[in-house]
C-alpha cells in the first residue's frame, strides 16, 4: 500500500512508468543490497581476504526472494539501518563458516550507497533512451515542417513569422545538451562506495584500495578518489539535471498547451475517444498530456532542493542529511519517467494544422511583417524615422481594421520609397523567416550525431 498519488494504481500511468518504479522498488532495493554484498565477498576472495568458499555460498544466498520484506522491516525500525538486518539474514541464509564473512570490512552506509548507484545507472538509462526516443520524434518533426510558415509569438502576441519546423527544433535542441549532460553525470555518479567507518577502510589494512577497486570492477562502476559517505555532490547532481530535462519537458508541453487554445487549434495532441474529455462538455479535448508533463516536473522542481539541502553533511558521517535522499530520489525518476512518457506520446502522435496556421498568420491583416516593412524603408529613410512611420501605419491599421500595406501606400512619406513588386515580396510571411531553415538544419545534424553515436555505443 502507498500513500504517495503518484504510485496509486489509479493515477500510477499519468505520473510515472511501471518500469522506472520497477527499478527504485522496495524488492529492487533489497536485491541491490544483496547485490553489492555478493560482489563484495567476490571481490575480497580473489584477494585471499576471505575464503573462496565463503564468496560462493554468500553469492548463492544473495537472492532477493530468499528474504522476507516484513522480517527487514521490523529489523529496521530497531536498528533504524536496513542492512543491519539483511546483513545477518544473509550471514543465516549463507550458513556456517561463510556467514561470518557477510559484510566484510564494510559499514552499512558502503552497502546502501553502493545499491542507490545501481539504482541510479538503471534508472539513469531509462531516461537517456526516452530523451533520444523524443529528441529524434522532435528532428522528425522539425525537417517535415521545416517550411510551415506559422507566427513567432512574444508574450503571447504576434511578433514575426517563423516555421514550425523551426518551433520543434528550439524544443530538440536542449535535449541534444541533456543527453550530453546525462553522459558526464553517469561518469561522476556512478561510483562504487566502500570506506568502512570513517572512509579509512583501516578494517582492511593494506589492501583497502584493492578491495574497492575489485568492487568496483565486480559492480561495473567507477572507483572515487576519496570516499563520498559525507560528500553528496552526486546525488544532488543527478537530481539537478533530471529537473534541467524536465525544465525541457515542461517548456514543450507549455507550448504544447497554448497551441491548442481554441483560439489558436494550430496543433493538438493525439487523440482517442475519451482522452481529455469531460464529464459535462462533450467537445472538451483538454491537453492532458502536457498538464502532467508540467505537474510531474514541477514534483521533480520541488523534490531537487532536498537533495541540494542535503549536501551540509556533519563530519564523516552525517546525522541526518543522508537519509532525506532517499525521500526524494525514487520519487524524482519516477515522476521524470512519467514526463519523458507523455513528452515522447505527444511528439510522436501531435497533429500538426499547417493550414491553420496560415490562417492565423494573416489574422491581424499583415501587422506581422512590420519590422520587414521597416528594415526595407531604413535605408531610404534612416532606421528611427522608418520606425515611426511604420508604428503609425500599424496603429491606424488597427484602428481601423485595415491591412497594413493598403494604410502605408496612402502615407506621404511612404509615396516612391518602395515599388509594388518588392513591397509584396516584403510583406510576404515566408520571405522573412530568417534562419529557421539553418536552425532546423543545424540541430537535427547535431542531434542525428548523437543518436548515431548511441546507437553504435549499444552494438
């Protein structure tokens, strides 16, 4: 039973992903555990530490299913540390001589750090492969609509002409970055934890080094320079950039959400029979996939600070910064995942209304193409007298709902400054898109890259 809305079976599919609670699950979390103290009495036998006997019965022992979450539980809420109790539920189930090699030359925190950041590899994973899965539906996008003239808007008003093409490429674009960032947190993060006490592994004399360096060999993961039981940098990293992803998220699906306005109905989510409806409008197709991209990255925003908070650690073992993390971390992939999915949902399956978008472009009866009426009268009239001639025109157009180049062509000052041939080539929308073309051009190579790149690193 959980009493987190996010993980009700009700709401569970609109905040998170099964899979990602797979990974931070309570059975996930004690198979970790387990994980690292196998390894680390492998680790220690091909060192001669412990018996090489000892290291197989413990690795057979160390199965998830063998051990009762309940009995752990109870366990915990003495001691307060859940690997006090598995320690000796493993030394029992391992039996005899090899129980008491169980968690050789290690301190509890050793063990639960080293489970988080096989947590954090799984779950960091699942978010590199749905970045790349939206940051590739999102190039798609921008090459098919690379010429789609829409209206650039700055707040929430007409400003210039751009393409929508353009529009889906400033959304792929810091994604591009945060696959990037993704890979250099995975180079920090992910690293073995095995100190003992006090992070001098004085427990393990001479060969505390070679130890933690064929955990970390056993384990797959990097070897620190210094132990982190105090220093919390990475967890707080990695939080850090999965709210930057879903900053990312939740800038798409704002726009998402504003492109949809009845108003505008320039782009929609998919849809099927039922999804953002109503109980009392029949019409309503609400943009829900963006709603819960935005409430699960604002969860993500809310959660981040604890981990930051938390990096004011006491000495060589903290008093309680320490085990807030494990508040929120779970939480924060989980809600990520959830974005990611309706992220990925909304770019594969938006419809896109090219004709509409025309339709609105033109609403204001060529307001829009003021500033290129104006650049192509600077060098005629000087920049600020262009300005004003052209601000003047756009009021009166205005005023009296007229399109802007039938008020210009009545201005005195506008008489012989530009003949009728170029004037309707600078009022057209789509001779004033400036780079979006090259925009779409240079982030979809940018990003193809790195999708390539990806995809031979998983061969």
């Amino acid at each position: 039973m959980t009493t987190n809305p996010a993980d009700m079976t009700v709401l569970a599919g609109l905040f998170g992903t099964d899979e990602m609670r797979a990974v931070f699950a309570e059975r996930a979390w004690v198979r970790r555990m387990l994980d690292v103290e196998a390894a680390l009495a492998r680790a220690e036998a091909g060192l001669g530490i412990v018996p090489e006997a000892a290291a197989r019965a413990i690795t057979a022992a160390a199965k998830a299913e063998r051990f009762s979450l309940e009995a752990l539980g109870a366990g915990t809420r003495v001691t307060g540390y859940p690997v006090v109790a598995l320690t000796k539920a493993l030394a029992k189930e391992a039996g005899g001589e090899a129980g008491g090699f169980v968690h050789w030359g290690a301190t509890t925190q050793d063990i639960l750090d080293s489970a988080l950041v096989l947590q954090l590899r799984d779950g960091l994973a699942l978010v590199q492969r749905d970045v790349r899965r939206l940051l590739g539906a999102l190039v798609a996008r921008a090459e098919a609509h690379k010429s789609d003239v829409m209206a650039g808007r700055t707040h929430l008003q007409h400003a210039l002409p751009v393409t929508f093409g353009y529009k889906c490429a400033v959304w792929a674009s810091p994604l591009v970055d945060d696959l990037d960032r993704l890979d250099a947190l995975a180079r920090r993060a992910l690293k073995v934890q095995l100190a003992g006490a006090v992070g001098t592994l004085a427990s393990l004399g001479s060969q505390g080094r070679a130890v933690t360096e064929a955990l970390a060999r056993e384990l797959n993961l990097g070897v620190p320079d210094a132990p982190w039981h105090a220093v919390r940098d990475a967890p707080a990293e990695v939080a850090g950039t999965l709210g930057i992803v879903c900053g990312n998220l939740a800038k798409f699906a704002t726009d998402i959400m504003l492109l949809m306005q009845t108003e505008v109905a320039e782009v929609s989510e998919p849809h099927q029979p039922g999804r953002g409806g109503s109980s009392t409008m029949p019409q309503k197709r609400n943009p829900i996939a963006s709603e819960y991209v935005l409430a699960a990255a604002r969860g993500v925003h809310a959660l981040a600070p604890l981990l930051l908070s938390s990096m004011a650690q006491d000495h060589e073992r903290a008093t309680g910064p320490w085990q807030a993390e494990q508040l929120a971390l779970p939480q924060i992939f989980v809600l990520t995942a959830g974005a990611l999915g309706h992220a990925v949902q909304i770019a594969e399956g938006m419809t896109v209304d090219a004709a509409r978008m025309r339709r609105n472009l033109d609403a204001t009866g060529g307001l829009i193409m003021a500033e290129s009426i104006m650049m192509a009268l600077a060098p005629r009239l000087g920049r600020g007298e262009a300005h004003d001639l052209v601000e003047h025109a756009c009021a009166k157009a205005i005023e009296q709902r007229r399109r802007l180049v039938d008020v210009l062509r009545e201005e005195k000052a506008f008489a012989g400054k530009i003949d009728e041939t170029t004037l309707a080539r600078i009022a057209d929308p789509s001779s004033y898109v400036g780079e979006c073309l090259a925009v779409v051009e240079r982030v979809a190579a940018r990003a193809r890259a790195v999708l390539r790149q990806a995809q031979d690193e998983e061969k």
